[in-house]
C-alpha cells in the first residue's frame, strides 16, 4: 500500500474513532468526499489498523456466574454490578437483591432459617410483604451476649416474620458457652431442642460469613478466651453460625466449633437452598473457604469478588 494512502488510513480511522470527528467533518478535513472516507474507515479495519472489541457487560457477568458455579458446584449464582465497592454499599446492594431472590423463591410450607449479622439485616430489611401459609422462621444460632456491635438477632427474625406474616422462632442463648458440659445441658432442653431441630429441617437457610479479625463480633465477646482467639486469628479464613473454617472449609478450632450453639456446618450443605450472601475484598477469603466446604450451594456476591474467586487456586 502506497505510504500516502497508508497515512490518510490512519488519519481517517484517528480522527474517526479517537478525536469523535463526523465522516462529514473528516472529508472536509482531508479534502476528500464523505464516501471516500467510508471506504478509508472500512479499510482501516479491513487491514487491521482498526480493530473493534465490544465488552457486553451482560454476556460477562453471564460467563462469570457460569464460571462460578462449574467450579463450586453451585446450584445458582448471582452477581451484582456495582460502581462503589466500600463494604456499606456493597451490603446494602446485595441485601437487596438476596431479598427479591427470596421473594421469588419462598412459598407456603417453607422453613426458612436465618443467621444475624449486618449483611442479613440488610437483607431483612428489604423483604416485601408477601404472606403465607403454615410457613416458619427459626434462627440458626445463638446470639452474642456480649458485644458492643449489633447483631440484630431478633430484629432480623422479627422482620423475616412480619413480612411472610407467619411463626417465628428466636434462639435466645449465648453463641458460644465457655464448657461442653454447658452447651449439652441447653441443648437438652425440650424447647431449646425443638428450635434446634427446625433449624435442621428448613429447607431454606441465608446467612452471610464473618471474618476473624480484631474488631469482630464475636472476637470482642467476653465468653472467649486469649486462647482462642490467638487460635481464631492463627487459623480461621472465616465463619458461618459462630463456626470456624480455614481457607479450605475445614472447622480449625475443634475445641470452640463443641462449645457452639446452633446448626452444624455440614447440615448447611444439606438444605434445598443453601443462600449465602457475602462480597467484598475483606471477605474474600471466609467467601472462597465457604464454598469450598460446601456450605452454600446458592452465591449472591458482587463481580469484583467474583472475579477474584475465580482466580484464586488458578
């Protein structure tokens, strides 16, 4: 090609794609006529000095939610857009998209089981009223008594029962007791026992992951030891119900995970749905340790942490 005709090329495409410039404005540049410009463009990309790529976000975040759940054995997952990614906005977006997701998904004769914690807050706070029939709600484990961080325990159950119009059943102890012996005792009790079995059968469980870090809930609780939470600290990616895992779904702290009120980890794996809602960078580690355990076989997370799950062990 004749290094005149190369140039012009090239100017046609600059001005074109680049600089924004009309084939009219750029046949007035170049002296040229405006078809002349056409065939200069279609050349540019004929030759390969123009090449056009179209990112669908759609067809990504299709790619991305199909990549997810091939490589944890997921029944569903959604992933949400989102143009700020600080760890308030990314709560609010996902409660509010796990709670149309429940929306869509509950029906009369449902168990639904919740855990606490800000992340299922948001979500509880976003259910529409919806009700239903001979439909139950049951937490999945004990409070924290002692905490200078809000859990919303009761409030997410209220909120679960208001909306659904239906039974409700808080589990009103303590997270963790400081012996066995303690925790078989309460277990024990008839109604204790009862709420207990529930949460085994619901069909339905959401909850979200907590991270072993300093400011914590359950690191500031009084009913744990400088034992463990150096042991917490040393060895936990994350938690689920108060239960520690380490980065490949393994319960780390044996010692704690028999002095824990509420549903055993492997009973998660079991359930219809099992929900979890979690994203950001913080989390990403108790997010990946999750789902490799198998306790959640329905993701709601964000594409950034989305993305970053996929390359992890890659």
């Amino acid at each position: 090609m004749e290094r005149d005709k190369l140039n012009k090329i090239i100017e046609a495409a600059r001005l074109y794609y680049q600089l924004d410039y009309s084939q009219q404005e750029i046949a007035k540049k170049l002296d040229v006529s405006r078809p002349t410009v056409s065939r200069l463009l279609k050349q540019a990309k004929d030759s390969g000095i123009v090449e056009i790529t179209i990112h669908n976000p759609v067809e990504a975040g299709e790619q991305l939610t199909e990549r997810l759940r091939e490589k944890f054995g997921l029944k569903e997952v959604i992933v949400v857009s989102m143009s700020e990614h600080d760890n308030t906005n990314i709560k609010k977006q996902l409660g509010e998209v796990a709670a149309d997701y429940l929306n869509k998904i509950v029906k009369d004769y449902d168990v639904i089981a919740t855990s606490w914690g800000t992340t299922i807050y948001e979500v509880a706070t976003r259910l529409k009223q919806r009700p239903l029939s001979h439909t139950t709600i049951v937490q999945l484990n004990g409070g924290v008594s002692h905490s200078e961080t809000k859990t919303y325990a009761s409030e997410i159950i209220h909120l679960f029962g208001e909306a659904y119009n239906t039974q409700t059943f808080l589990l009103p102890l303590p997270a963790i007791v400081d012996h066995i012996v303690v925790k078989q005792a309460i277990e024990a009790d008839r109604h204790i026992h009862k709420i207990l079995d529930l949460g085994k059968q619901a069909n339905i469980a959401i909850f979200s992951v907590g991270t072993p870090v300093v400011d914590s809930v359950l690191l500031q609780a009084e009913y744990l030891s400088k034992e463990d939470q150096h042991l917490i600290q040393s060895r936990a990616a994350g938690e689920i119900c108060s239960r520690f895992f380490d980065k490949n779904g393994e319960i780390c702290v044996e010692s704690l995970n028999n002095r824990t009120i509420g549903i055993e980890l492997h009973e998660l794996a079991k359930k219809e749905k099992s929900i979890l809602v979690a994203g950001g960078s913080k989390k990403l580690e108790a997010i990946y340790g999750a789902l490799k355990g198998k306790y959640a076989n329905v993701l709601i997370t964000d594409q950034h942490t989305a993305s970053l799950l996929i390359e992890m062990d890659v």
